[in-house]
C-alpha cells in the first residue's frame, strides 16, 4: 500500500523568508502533485512533476522530485500573505489514484 | 479553460436517507475519479471509473456507495443510506491521462 508522508504539518512562517515542505512516498510512482487548498475550497492544481530530477517553478514556489530517493520538496522563497494555504502532495499510482499527504497548514506572518 | 462542475455545493440530508452527488467532467476526459475530505483531514480515494466500469475503489467505498455515468455526460455518487461519518466534502476529478483536474466540492453534511 502507497503511503505518502509529508512534513511538517504545521508551519508558520514570517513574511519574507525561505522554507521548504517534504514529501516522502513508500513505492515507485511516475507522478507527484503538489495542491494548494485555501479554508472551505477546492483543490487547486500547482505542480504536476513526471520525472526524475525535474523541477517547476511558479512565482516563488518551486518543486523538485527525486524518484530514488523517493522524495519531492516544495520550496517557497520570500512568502508572503497570499501563501497563507493548506499544501498536499499526492502521488499517483499504478492505478492512477492520487494518495494524498497529510497536507501542511501553511501561516504567514507579517 | 474548461473545468470540472459539481452540484450541489451544499447538501444537508438526514442519516439514512439517499443522496446523489452530481459531477460533470471536462468532456474530452476519459478518467474518472470520487475522492471525499473529512473537515481538517487530508483527501482520501473513494472510486476511479474507467470506460464505463468502476476500475479501482478503496474500503471506504463498501455497498452503501454507488457510482454511474448515466448519460455521457454526468458523473455521479450515490450514497443510499447516509451515515453521520459520511459528512465530508467529496471532489470529482477527471482526467484525460495525464493530469487530475478536481472539480469545486460538494460539502455533504449528515444530520
């Protein structure tokens, strides 16, 4: 069974600085999204990441994916307010069905 | 761009009682997919349906749940008698094979 962990599940972060966001899976998987949700929303697509070693960019969030090590990374550089989000990563299996993480509560301070 | 629609947004029904969630998928999409959030708790896998036959469903997914694509079009769930642990918000998603686009959510809440 495809297990997806990802840490931490809390962060608060003040405006301005760099952190990153991990997401380690158990088995081989060709896909790894990474979503964004705000309070009562949807889920709203940032990142689909195919291979490894590939690394997507979008304003000032960044994901990478690391296929042996079975690991993604999303890296938000400067945050600001807006940020403010539930993040999950999801990765999909032979079956092409997302298991999703834990999702990681996401504050910015001013 | 087109987008994955759900209706309702809101559904209140009371325990036993029968509800059918609605989806309608980008139409050039031929994946199909129910996955339901627990308030606070992260997404879970309910069903995936593929050319018309469920291709993969989770333990959650025991008798009470039900899905068809009655018409070509829609998508739908159907919960026959409804339980005060079904109260979540329930996402259908579509995919043409390369990517799962999630539709708004229908908030289902069990009184």
């Amino acid at each position: 069974e495809l297990k997806v962990e990802q840490n931490p599940l809390f962060l608060s972060m003040q405006e301005g600085k760099n952190y990153t966001i991990y997401c380690n899976y158990s088995t081989t998987s060709d896909r790894l999204y990474w979503y964004r949700q705000d309070p009562g929303k949807s889920l709203e697509s940032l990142f689909v990441l195919l291979s490894n070693g590939a690394v997507k960019q979008e304003g000032r969030l960044m994901a990478s994916l690391d296929t042996k090590a079975r690991l993604s990374t999303l890296h938000i550089t400067a945050a600001v307010h807006d940020l403010s989000a539930t993040y999950f990563c999801a990765v999909e299996d032979e079956y092409e069905k997302l298991t999703f993480g834990t999702g990681t509560r996401l504050t910015i301070i001013p | 761009e087109p987008e994955v629609t759900q209706t309702p947004s809101h559904q209140v029904t009371q325990m036993g009682q029968e509800v059918i969630l609605r989806c309608v998928p980008i139409s050039n999409h031929l994946y199909f997919y129910w996955y339901r959030q627990i308030l606070g708790q992260k997404v879970e896998f309910l069903v995936s349906f593929y050319n018309n036959e469920i291709s993969e469903k989770s333990e959650i997914f025991d008798d009470q749940f039900s899905v068809e694509r009655p018409d070509g079009s829609n998508f739908t769930l159907k919960i026959r008698s409804t339980k005060l642990e079904d109260s979540a918000m329930y996402f259908c998603a579509s995919d043409r094979g390369y990517e799962q686009y999630f539709g708004p959510g229908t908030r289902l809440t069990v009184t």
